[in-house]
C-alpha cells in the first residue's frame, strides 16, 4: 500500500516534516494530531469543474438603491460549480487574504482550503495574508504564506496566524489605501473573511476596484460565531457549530452539577448580541428550564417585569414541586430586544450628554414617567452602571452590562417580596454564568474544518474564473461532503439600504431568530415539558473521532429540513 | 466470534436493553455512548486473589493522640490484594454507599465498581445508596441500587444518582442516628466516597462500630477534585484528572483568543481553596504567562503589594516586547494564603462581633497599622465586600470575594500610577473569569472512569474481606491498567490530630502543593519562559477515543516519577 496522502496530495504524515517548528510553538497533543486532518472536499472540487452563471439577480429588498449604491455589480448573477471542464487558462495568480472582526472556530481552514487550491490548480501563485484585519489592507501590512506555514493553523482554533481586526475600510482616504496595497501587491484577488458588515465592505471594495478598471476582484467568506449571517445560498456562518457545541458542553457539565447539588439556580448568558441564536441552539442541544430567546422578548414586546416575572413564576412552581434548582439561558443582548430598556437608554444618553446627575435625583424626572419606573425596578448595581459606564462617545456601554446578574437580583427582590405574601418559601441561590471568549477560539469541530475548508477551496475556484463581488457558498450541508454543493453568491442580491444621516447605506440584514422557522419551532413545542420537568441533555465535550464526531447543530438540520 | 462482553461480565451492547429508559432520561449521543464503556480491571482484580496484611502502622504524626482516639482500629495494617484463593465463604453481603461533599467526575463509577464485584464475586448482595450525603445515612433515605439503575449512571459525570451533601456525622446523637440506620438495614458494610473530612469521618464511624462489636466494616474512598487528598498509597484523588482537563481545555481556548485578539489580558480563577494543586496541573498543561501558587505565596510571606507588583512588573515588560496581553492563572484561595490578607480578616471578624461600622471609618483605627494599610490598599468593592458579606457566625465570607477582579483592579492601579510617572504606556484591558461549576460533573475522562471503578471493585474486595477503617488504594497508577496495585489503606496511618476547643480532633492532613515536589519544580524550571514568551498550549477537549484519550494529567505522571 502506499503511503496515505490528503486530498490536497499532501502526505498525511506531515507533522515529521517540522520537528524543529513544533515543540517552540507549543503544541499539544491533540494540536499536533489535528495539524494532520485533511478535511475530505466535496466531489465537484476533487474533479474537474466549471462554474456555471445563474439568472441575474435582484436586492434582497430596495433594488433601485442597491443598484444606484453598486452600478457596477448589481444584478450579477450568483454561480454554481458543475462537473465539466472550464476554459480558464492555467494561470498563477496572487490572492491576498483577511480576517475581519471576532474570531470564530475554522477561519484558519479557509486559508488553507484557498491555499490547497492555489497549489493544485494555478500553480505559481502567491498567497499574502494582511495581518490584523482590514486595518492591514490600509497599511499594508502582510506575510506571504507558505506550506510550513499554513500547515502550522490546519483545524486549530484562534485566527492568530495573521490576526483579526475591527477596522472598516469606509472613508475615501481608506479606499485609496485599499487600492494602493492591491496595485502595490499586484492582487488578482482579495478574500475577505468576515461577518455581514465585512461581506457588505467586500462588496462596496469590489464595486470600487470594477468602477476603476481594477483587476482585483473580491470574494467573501461567512463568518461568525452568532450565526446571523445566513440566506438560502449560505445555510450558516462557520464557527457557529463549534461554539454552540463547546458552550453546550460548558451548560450540560453545569446541568448535571444543579441536578447533583440541588440548591443553585444558574444563570448563563451567552454571546450573541444582535440574534440569539446561540441561546436557541445551545436550549436544543442541553434542554434548559428557562431559555430567554431576543425575538421573541421582542415580538412580545416583554417589559423588564414580565421577564422577571416570567422565570419568577417558574421558580415558583418548580419549589412546589422540590426542585430548588435550575438551569437558565439568556443571550448577551436580551435587554437589546427590551423596547422599554432601549427607551431609556436613550433618554439617559440624552439627558447625560447636556445635564449633570444629582445626588438628590432630581435628574431622573426628566425621565419619561415609564422610564422612570423603569429605572427604579432595576437593580441598584445596575443604576450605577447606567449612569457611569460611557463608551467614547458618550453612550451607555450596553454590552458592560451583566444581564445573567442583573436578572438574578430581579428575580430575588420579586422573590423576597413574594415570601412575604407566603406564596414562596424556598431559599433561592444563584450562580451567574457568562460563557464567551471560551467558545470563539476553540478547535474547529470536523464539521467546521470541512465547511470552512471547502469555503476556501472554492473561493480559489471563484478567483480563478474571474468572479467578482460574490459569498462563496457550500450548500447541501446535511448530505455527507461528498454530495455538497458548491458555488458563489451575488453579495449585491443579499443588500437592503438603511437610511443613515440622511444617505442610503448599504447593509446585509443579520438574519434573526425566525419565531415561525424550524429550530424555534421545536423548542417552542418542548419548552414546557422542560420548565418543571428536568430534561437536562449533557452533550460533552466535542470528539473528533469515534461515532459522534460529525453530528451537525440542530439549527442547521431542522433549517434544511432533516 | 461472540459478541463482546465487558469485564463485568455484561454484554457491552447493554444499551439496547434500556430502551424505554433513555429517551425520558435524556441522554446525549455521547452519553449513551459511554454508559457501554467497559473500564477495564487491573489483572489482580479479574482473576483469583486474597487480601494480605502488612506490617502494624503508626499515624501521620502525635501517634499517642491517635491510639487514644482510635483505640480498636490504631495500629492496625494496611493491606494488599495479591493473587491466590481467599478464604472468604462465599456468603452475601448488604453494603451502604454515600457520597459526600462536592461533586467529582466519577463518583458513580465508584459506585458502579462495588456494584459489579458484589455481582459477581458475592452473588445475593444487597447495595444501598444513601441519598444527599451523610445526612441519609442519619435520616436512613436510601435507594436500593440495582443493575438497571446502576447502568443508567455508568462512566456519567454527576452525583445524581444518590446525590451528595455536606453535612458531618459529629455529634452522639448522630453516632447514635448512624448506628440505628446501619442495623435496620443490616449493614455488612458502609463506603465512605469523600474528601479529606469524610474519611476522617468513616474512621470515626469504623471505629465507632468496632468499639460497640457491630459488624458494619467502614471503608473510604478518596475524592475531590482539588487534588489535596493523597499519600504514598493514594496517589491522587479521584475528579482531579476530569476537572484540571476540562479547566485546561478552556484555558487553551482563552489563550488562542488572547493571542488572536492581542489586547485583553485574562484574570482566570479556578477551584482550589485550601490547595493550588489545580492551578498548577492546568499550568502545565497550558503554559499561562503567569500561574499564581498559594503555597509559594504563603511560604515566600507575600503581601497584596507584592503579588500586584509581581503582575504589574511581568505586564509592563510584556508591553515593551508588544505584547498586551496575557493569561493569569489563580486558584480561587489565594488570598487565605496571604498572611496579612488572614490578619486583617482575623481583626474584621473581631471588630465586627463588637463594635460599629460608622460612615467617617473611625472604626478603622482599631486595625492594627498594617492591616489599616492593607484595608485602604484594596479596591472599594472589596472593602465593601469585607464589610457586608457575612456567613451564619458572622465572620467574613472569604470564598465570596472575587479574587481575580479584586487583582485586575489592584493592577490596574498600579498601571495608572507607573503610567503618570512615564513607566508603563500600554493600555490595559482585562477580562475576569471563574471556572469552577463548570469542571466539577463532566463526563470523567477514561483514566478517571477506569480508576474509579477499580476504587470501587477493589472496596467490594476489601469489605468481603471483613476488613474496616481502610481508604481503598489503587496504585502504580502510569502503568497500563492491567499493572494497577490494589488495596487498602489503614485511615489511622493517614492521621494527625489539631487542637480545637480544648481537645485533640483527628485529621487527614490536606495535601498542600510540595514546592519541593516535582509537579511544583517543573513549573518552576519552565515559568520564566512562559511569562514574556507565548508557549501557550491548547489541549483542546477531552477525547474517548483515539491516541491521546488516555493521557494521564502532569501532577500524577511527574509525581510517579515517570
């Protein structure tokens, strides 16, 4: 038999092949075992292909705005990879790479799947990666990526082979330097790896350089850990599954921890901040008592009250039934979708940027009357927090707020009051939870390996037909790898316009919680049986071998249907 | 070939035979999966053998104290399992498990051992679980543990089988509780699975039931996760080996996000009060830039002071290199370790018992000048938490103090300072964290699943050999499985006695970190390297199968000496 060798004719055996570079990178065991994963690509990129053109395409809503905003790529057709021969000539190319924003669990695979495929199929080719996100393409600030290199981040986590960035490429001054370093580098292409804000700047980059005659052409790649960058064409955001599972894990380990020690409610806030669709996942995976989804709080348009109420009630009844404990989810941007927090949010910004805040609280009556209630239901810890945490600009730093805290004060003083009434006589305890950072930097579960992977490997398929202005695009993810499909999105047929400072701006939608999709379907249909009942599921912790290592988050299955 | 069959002797597909149990029950894939891993027995305990005495032993230290203390049991060996045919009749055996104290992964694994080897080595027994710790042993709440509850709970994280609880059998009347619920039921025997305080309270009771010629022979059984119970004959405790991996996972993930991200440092608290045991295995196994160990604080006389300069110096240096960013590892004790930390609590404690707490702070002259000094040094949330978080005695509540957002101000301070005097210009953002929950119920790892059940089947052995007052021993634990050493330990030999109140209590001296030690060295010989270096490692999640799922942790590996 001969050795065995990757998909991308690697020898499968490559970690001997850096003794030297190991031991000072700090590896363990398990790093060095995945360095060697070579992620199977879906039939149509292990043969020859061509990419098709579908229909021309429209906006996802406002066309007339997106076509003024893109006058160049509006309506561009999105594409499809089918099996054929294409005319492409076998030129090299140079292809310049970036991380934009958080990091999410497999960004590292679409490097290498961008790599794999310039070696394969355009040989010659340079790739550059542009260190620290989009500030990196302004500055010009890039390492060429080699084969030790790349093979160095193969299915680990983090994106710290080039590092991210929260820069935006916005002002005219900062699309002149954009321009700059792709003249300078000479770039056929630019990947940028990023959730919609950054597809949404790829695709105003991409107009700039078409507008300018300019050969670079731009391609995104879906990225987030929140999962709310999704359309039909893009079933899911990578890093959504790996997050939801290490976070499952962390909450299953917690579950079974209330159930044995009986006495603790716990209180787990999740990342997550415009969509809560980690919360929902994560509910799907574990069966929690209580799971808070934003949607929803807003559709209800739930007051602060009814939310503690909400879960108060539930305590309640779950004491007369002797069970003095539970396991609660909330998502990091729960008081976001809370029409009457961001109400007075805004009149404190208002009132703070022109008047003082007096000790006597004078102040608080230029307070609307229901914001006024509001403010003196909330917390005391959280009062303080409102009114001093400031962000550059002077606003509420929201995201500072510790909801899973804020809420279990909430719930002791309903509780408290409700003892002296007699209509509860248990002895609440909690522990507050934030589960985040844990889960952005984790190591890819083989399902994000692959996706991300076949991203980067068809990224290099769109680059190299010309395409411009496109999402890369795996679809058919239930089916095994073998039958995904594979293609490229118009970016411009996934914009909206919102209206900002008088102008037309372009945006992809972040895709919400649907309250009528599938996933929240379920969970709405099991809820109940877990509130008093305790259904806890301990997922553990994720496995890269053995029978389970390549289940799919529930999310994405019941969305396609299975 | 026939079909498989677990050393217990049941087929291993016994899943299929609890079909109508699991759906309710609410198992993941994984856990299903696991119920159906088979631990397999070091070679002593799957063949024929007989329990062998050693020589009389002494105790720990004041061995006049301990005689008269245990006046039957003092003296006696310790014994060894070794192969031949015991002369044990083959007669039934009614035996009580508890479990007490905090949570361990593989507590019911302990109980799924004696289980087996009374299956199958005492046809007839009877095993009794006794619900919520001690307390139903004194309140006889038990359950009747039979093959099909038992494998519900097999190689699962948890105590929910039986649950756990921390109350002590201490006073006569409870000696009297205890010994009326060992004779209803017929006790042949009573398996004590707990900490430090739990074995010394099983060889009370062995004692106990000695002195009044009742038959129930008492044995421990070693657990907790913090490390701090063990000896030449215990190595480790079991739990330690389940949670340092899983808080070493998470540690992995938050440095590939630190190094990805570049600007936070992590203040990461873990279990582990009375010992530092964790924080070190996970500094192993991760390499943080900075691992505070409370026994080299304690020995070294550190103050707050110095342990804030010690951070503060290792940022600022870190910041000239670029780097702004960094994980600290603490353990949650750390600051009982602080002796003037100690002595200020001491004199709060007193002041607060007697006298008020006014607004001006005049009672802060009845300090003494250091702790006055210390007081005033600590961040404001602290002093308040100090002064308002009260236990039932009305002493401060240590444990509630959040020790890494207490360091994470105090350094920040410092920075401030250093920054106006031109010594630092970095900007400094930290991210607290606490894991503790989340690591004490996971899944056990396969050496936690394979150890405890031997713990388990080797105490079956022990009771059936009529023996009382023993710790159940598994050793030569580096060694394959099949090379594990079985027996038992004489609880006396492990005692010293403290004084309270006027009289000599015994104790099991907790197991402190040996700065002396080879875990402790270790760290030492490679810290430096660590802390302006990033030689970060992410050993990434726990596996069950494949290469690496039996990798024993570092504490236990170095201290075996291999």
């Amino acid at each position: 038999m001969s050795p065995a060798v990757a998909t991308n004719g690697f020898p499968i055996t490559r970690r001997e092949e850096f003794p030297s570079v190991l031991p000072s990178a700090g590896y363990s065991e398990l790093q060095s075992y995945r360095l060697n994963h070579s992620p199977p690509l879906p039939s149509i990129l292990k043969n020859s292909f061509k990419v098709v053109d579908g229909p021309p395409t429209s906006a996802a809503a406002n066309p007339n705005e997106i076509a003024n905003l893109f006058p160049n790529l509006y309506g561009q057709p999105s594409v499809s990879l089918v099996p054929g021969h294409s005319e492409v000539k076998g030129q090299s190319l140079k292809i310049g790479v970036v991380l934009s924003g958080g990091q999410a669990p497999g960004g590292h695979n679409v490097i290498a799947g961008i790599f794999d495929y310039l070696q394969e199929r355009a040989k010659g080719s340079i790739l550059y990666g542009f260190k620290g996100g989009p500030a990196g393409i302004m500055k010009c600030k890039y390492a060429r990526l080699t084969t030790e290199l790349i093979y160095l981040y193969r299915n680990q986590g983090g994106f710290h082979m080039i590092c991210s960035g929260r820069d935006k490429i916005e002002t005219p001054e900062q699309f002149k330097q954009a321009e700059e370093t792709v003249k300078k580098l000479d770039l056929d292409g630019l990947v940028v790896i990023g959730g919609d804000d950054s597809n949404t700047n790829a695709c105003l980059l991409a107009e700039n350089f078409r507008s300018k005659n300019m050969k670079t052409q731009v391609i995104g790649c879906p990225k987030t850990i929140d999962g709310d960058l999704k359309c039909k064409e893009v079933p899911i955001s990578f890093g959504f599954d790996t997050a939801c599972k290490i976070y499952s894990e962390t909450i299953g380990n917690v579950m079974t921890d209330a159930r044995s020690t009986g006495k603790y409610y716990h209180f787990i806030r999740l990342m997550g901040r415009a969509a809560s669709h980690i919360t929902l996942e994560c509910a799907l995976q574990t069966h929690p008592n209580i799971a808070l989804i934003g949607e929803e709080v807003a559709a209800k348009k739930l007051t602060m009250k009814n939310v503690t109420n909400y879960i108060t009630d539930i305590i309640c009844k779950r004491m007369e039934l002797g069970f003095n404990y539970g396991v609660i989810l909330l998502p990091e941007g729960l008081i976001d979708f809370i029409p009457e927090v961001k109400q007075l949010i805004a009149e404190l910004n208002e009132i703070l940027a022109h008047g003082i805040i007096d000790k006597a609280g004078m102040w608080k009556r230029k307070l609307r009357s229901q914001s006024q209630e509001l403010f003196e239901f909330l917390p005391q810890a959280i009062q303080e927090q409102l009114l001093l945490e400031r962000d550059p600009h002077g606003n509420v730093q929201v995201a500072k707020i510790e909801t899973e805290k804020m809420l279990i004060e909430m719930v002791e003083a309903e509780l408290d009051q409700r003892k002296q009434n007699g209509a509860y006589k248990g002895k609440f305890q909690a522990q507050p939870h934030f589960f985040g950072y844990e889960g952005r930097c984790g190591f890819p579960t083989n399902f994000d390996a692959n996706y991300c992977y076949a991203l980067g490997y068809a990224t290099g398929a769109l680059l190299r037909s010309g395409k411009t202005g496109l999402i890369s695009s795996v679809g058919n993810l239930i089916a095994p790898v073998d039958e995904w499909t594979v293609g490229g999105t118009a970016l411009t047929s996934l914009m909206d316009v919102e209206r900002r400072h008088g102008k037309f701006k372009p945006v992809i939608k972040k895709a919400m919680v649907d309250l009528e999709g599938a996933p929240f379907m379920k969970f709405a249909s099991l809820r109940d049986d877990w509130t008093l009942k305790n259904r806890y599921i301990s997922p553990g912790p994720i496995q890269f071998v053995g029978p389970f290592a390549n289940k799919i988050n529930y999310t994405l299955t019941l969305e396609l249907g299975a």
